[in-house]
C-alpha cells in the first residue's frame, strides 16, 4: 500500500521520496520544484501541458490585448478587461432560472444563487463550474432541481453550456502580478513571459496537447468559495462536470488544485477512495503549506498540522505532522486526513473528483 511522504522545500533532497512516489504513480506526468528570479520565458518541457503554482515570492506575468479569462468573480478585474455579455443562447438559460427560484429543491438553490450572484441581467462574471460540480454533488436527481418543467430544460442546456459563460476580455496588453497560490498554464505553443523572484511547483502532463484552463489563475479575482465567513477557499482550477467520454473516464480533468484554510472546529476528517467513484483514476494528493500572511489570511492559532489516518476503519491509529511554509505532504488513495489551522495548496490528480470525498466523522 503506498505510503503517505514528508518533505520540505528548505531541503531539496527531502523532495525527492516525493518525486519517486508521485512518479510511480502517475508515469504521464513530471512534476518539479524550482526556483525563478530576473525576467524570462515559461513553456513545457516535455511536450505536454505544464501547471505552475506560485509557493513562494511574487513577480508579473505578460498577458497580450484579447486574451480572456474567467475571474473577476472575486477582486474586480483591472480597467484593461472587458467582460463579455451573455450571447442570445444562453442568456434565456439563466433568466428562466432567476425567475423560478422559488420552483428549486432547496439543496441546489443555494449552488444557483452563487451562479447569479455572478449574473447582472447582461454579463457573467467568473467561473461557475465549481457550483456545477456542487449541484450535481447534492445527490438530487437532476429532473427533482426544480418542479417546472420549463426550468428542467433550462438546467439540461445549463450543464452542457456553463464553460461558455463568465468570460472577460482584456483591452490591452501588459504585464500583471501573480502572488503566493496563483496559478499559470503554459505550452510550447504558448509560452508565458514572466519577471519577478519567486519558488515556484510545476506539474507537466505529458499525454496531453491541449487544455481548457487559461494562462493565469488567481487567487484574489477568484470568488472565496468557502462556506464561513473566516475561512478560505480558492479553486485555481476547480473539477469540470461532464466532459468524460468513453476512454477517458476523468474527462479534461487531469491536475487540478486548490488552496483552502480551514480552521480546526470546521475540519473534517475525510480519504478519497483507492476505486475511484464513477470510474477513472483514483485521487491523489500533495498537501503544500503556504505562508498565510502572503494570502492576507490571519490564523489565530499556531498549532498548525495535518493529521494522518493510514487505516480509514481504524481510526485509533493517527499520525500527527507538524504544518510550516514550506512542508509538503503526500497523501495517497485511501489515507485518512484532516488539516488544522493552516494555509495549504492541494494539487489534486486528476483533481477535486466529483463524489470521491468520504467522510471519517
């Protein structure tokens, strides 16, 4: 049974277990600890896909006039972004929803009024395909979301469209910041153009060519998903619904993460099972702390550490590891865990997947 493997960035060789592990698991990918400083050019290595999350450090990155992307669902995107009316397809889509709330089972309406929170009558702004993920996780059946027949249509259309909508445009090119968690897409085709000093986690997919996550995810123009108002969770790139096919059961979901602080009375503690749920590859994770302070996070409390559960039946059997910047933790299928009073980015593999959370308490 795999085991779960400690590191640290501020030793290099102690990286390295976690290297042989993530490897042996997932031979398509190449992951990676490096460091940046001056002003140069991001792009695959391996011919793949390669995701880049900040961990350290600040810098800017380069995005030129019509480049689009889904944020500004949380900070306001700059004056330079434009963002883009719903076209004449969807926008009935969401206007039948709007004026039959009162019509909607109430375990998804609270998903729905995250989604037009985003919806001034014209424009969407940001992503919504976390509050996808969420209402198709309630376990409600899709025909009981609403008891309007009409709005049943709606939703069918809302799920096969919901990638389309929440773009915005930018007017001119520049450089921008990019921060602790923040997360960039890069290819040979499409590199990025960066400066600044900062440490930096890339994961390179090597079985794929193309990809749906833009260049630049970050965390401030990402709307907090997070349930309480003291905690935080931001969804760099949250798990898409619907996009599986016959040999690909995980659809464009390869890599994901997400960068949460939870704080202890709220923590729960959970595994993802070793037989994934619905088919696919099982979840695996890797646990990086981050500085708080460098996300504006305040955490009260100092005893900061994830607690590991190797026997998911026999829960008397825990191991305690100690949480600072820099930590990294690699926790495999089937391994019990719960993180207490820290800032983490979770890279996920495949990613978040749907229905693959069970909880231990």
């Amino acid at each position: 049974m795999p085991q779960v493997v400690i590191g640290h960035t501020d030793d290099l060789k102690s990286l390295e277990p976690i290297y042989d592990s993530f490897h042996d698991a997932h031979p398509e990918l190449k992951i990676g600890y490096e460091e940046f400083e001056g002003e140069g050019e991001f792009t695959a290595q391996h011919e793949g896909i390669r995701f880049i999350w900040i961990e350290q450090g600040e810098g800017e990155v380069y995005l030129d006039v019509g480049y689009r992307t889904q944020e500004g669902d949380g900070e306001k995107l700059p004056d330079c972004y434009t963002s883009e009316k719903v076209d004449t397809e969807n926008l009935p889509i969401l206007q039948a929803i709007a004026e039959n709330l009162d019509t909607l089972h109430p375990k998804v309406l609270l998903h729905v009024e995250s989604i037009l929170s985003r919806f001034d009558g014209e424009i969407t702004t940001g992503d919504i395909s976390n509050e996808i993920r969420l209402m198709v996780e309630t376990g409600i059946d899709q025909v009981d979301w609403t008891s309007r027949p009409k709005v049943r249509r709606s939703f069918e259309l809302l799920l096969e469209n919901y990638s389309q909508m929440g773009w915005s445009t930018k007017q001119e090119g520049s450089f921008e910041p990019i921060k602790v968690g923040d997360q960039l897409t890069v290819t040979t085709d499409e590199p990025v153009r960066v400066r600044g000093k900062f440490r930096y986690w890339w994961i390179e997919d090597t079985s794929i060519f193309m990809t749906h996550v833009t260049t630049v995810r970050r965390l401030n123009y990402i709307k907090n998903a997070a349930t309480k108002p003291s905690e935080f969770l931001g969804l760099a790139m949250p798990w898409l619904c619907y996009t599986e096919t016959e040999d690909k059961l995980d659809g464009v979901n390869s890599v994901n993460n997400h960068v949460f602080h939870i704080t202890d009375q709220n923590s729960q503690t959970h595994y993802h099972p070793s037989e994934a749920i619905g088919g696919g590859k099982p979840q695996h994770e890797i646990h990086i702390a981050l500085e708080p302070n460098a996300l504006g996070i305040e955490i009260q409390k100092h005893d900061s550490y994830i607690d590991i559960f190797p026997e998911v039946e026999d829960l008397t059997v825990h191991q305690k590891i100690e949480l600072s910047p820099g930590t990294v933790v690699y926790i495999p299928p089937a391994t019990g865990h719960r993180t207490v009073n820290a800032v983490v980015s979770v890279l996920g593999i495949p990613g978040f997947k749907l229905n693959n959370t069970i909880l231990l308490d």
